[in-house]
C-alpha cells in the first residue's frame, strides 16, 4: 500500500491511529494519535521470534491466526472512532501492520490514509524541523 509523506499526513483531517503494540505507543507516539493495537505487546514479541527463527511466512501465518477471530471488532472500532470522516493510521515502519489494517478498515467503507515509512519517518521528519 502506497503511503503518504509525514508532512502530508500530519495536514490530512481526521483521527490518527497508531496501530503499534501498547508498549511502543507508551515509549512515544505522534502527539494526538490514538493507541489502536493490532498485537499485544506479547503476541507482537511472537511474532517477531518466528519471523526471526521460521521466516515471514511462519511469522504472517500466526500473525493471521491471531488476529483473525478479530477482523469484526477492528472494523467495527474503526467505523467508531471515525465517525463521518477519514482515519490516518501508521506502524513503526509504515509495513504490514498499518497496510493490513488500512486493508481492513477500507474494506469495511471508511476513507483511510497510511503514513509512509510509519513512525520511524515520523521522527526523522520532526527531529529535520529542529534544523
């Protein structure tokens, strides 16, 4: 999925949902945006061990299996929380995990934008301004 740039996205209307575990929202999010998992904190740690041990498909396997049974409730919270207008969401890296919610979200009829490069680009855009 194609993103927007941060300065782009940051302009954009609408909520901003981050869509990293908790624990990565807690050590720092874009100011304003909302935690909206799409793993806990340990089935993120999981995941990541089989990517690192079994390799990506392992890894997208159990990532599939765990979020599966949840499809209906992310949809359900995103239509919630957008109300009439459009959702940003963004991950550590702008990857999977925000392209597969924005996949979700869109197909459920919301208007959603996905930040490109995710939190990382993030930073490294608010870290230039200081320059």
């Amino acid at each position: 999925m194609q993103g927007i740039d941060a300065m782009a996205f940051l302009d954009l209307p609408g909520v901003m949902l981050d869509v990293r575990s908790p624990s990565e929202y807690t050590r720092g999010h874009i100011p304003g945006a909302l935690s909206f998992p799409l793993f806990s904190d340990d089935e993120r740690a999981r995941i990541g061990t089989l990517y690192k041990q079994q390799g990506n498909t392992r890894a997208v396997q159990e990532g599939l299996r765990i979020v599966g049974p949840r499809l209906a409730d992310f949809a359900a919270q995103g239509r919630e929380l957008a109300g009439e207008g459009p959702l940003r969401l963004y991950c550590w890296r702008g990857g999977m995990r925000s392209g597969s919610v924005a996949w979700l979200l869109k197909t459920s009829g919301l208007t959603v934008a996905v930040l490109k490069g995710g939190y990382k680009a993030y930073r490294s855009h608010a870290l230039e301004s200081f320059t």
